[in-house]
C-alpha cells in the first residue's frame, strides 16, 4: 500500500535563466536519493523541483537550502564546489545570528496576482 505523501509548499521562484523551480519540504525519496537531506532537478526536466527534508535542525536546514538554491542557478559545478559555498554562507549566517523563525512558515501557494492594464498618459484625468 502506497503511502499518501504530502508535500510541504513553501516558495517559487525563478532562476538567472528564467527556469521556474518550486520548492517543498519533503524528505526526498530514500530509494532514489539514499540519505540525502535535499534534492534539486535538472533544470532541463519538466517542472523542475527542490526538496528539503522537514527533520533537519536549524543549521542544517539553512546550509541544505543554500546547497540546493546554489544547484537551481549554477547546475554546471561540480558537488565539490556547491558543497564549499553552502558550508562557507551557512557557516557565516549562523555566526551572524540567522535563525528560522517557525511563525512565519509558508506552506500555501500565493494567490495570482491581477495583471493590470497601463492606462496612456495621455487618456489619464487629470
């Protein structure tokens, strides 16, 4: 029996290439990923996605969210380089006092924005 997975939304946003990742927390798959504490797509894949493992403490969740935000804008360097730049940023931030703040949690989609004519200048009253 398949267990119902729900997954946690928490924020979308667009990379330097214009690709569109949404981004959950959810353990990613074990059988797919073994152990790790998040994934980031291909950039080339169909709706490409990043996870973050909800059972992580504060400091990891911050350098695994690096990590994976580094991967969505520059696929091409190597696990090595991605590994160094999270570690170095997380390490900083939380020297710095950065902290989650589980009050303000995203877990909804935003509603669509209206997209509003531009009225002429010329035909605006005055």
């Amino acid at each position: 029996m398949k267990k119902n997975r729900q997954s946690k939304y928490c924020f979308s946003f667009s990379n330097t290439k214009g690709i569109k990742y949404e981004v959950y927390f959810r353990k990613p798959n074990e059988r797919w990923y073994g152990n790790a504490d998040g994934t980031c797509s291909d950039p080339l894949q169909d709706n490409p996605k990043i996870y973050i493992s909800p059972h992580l403490t504060p400091k990891s969740e911050l350098n695994t969210i690096i990590h994976e935000f580094t991967h969505s804008f520059f696929w091409s360097r190597t696990e090595k380089e991605v590994y160094r730049f999270a570690n170095t940023v997380a390490g900083f931030l939380y020297r710095q006092g950065w902290r989650r703040d589980d009050s303000k949690r995203n877990e909804t989609p935003p509603k669509r924005r209206k997209k509003y004519k531009r009225r002429n200048k010329k035909n605006r009253r005055a």
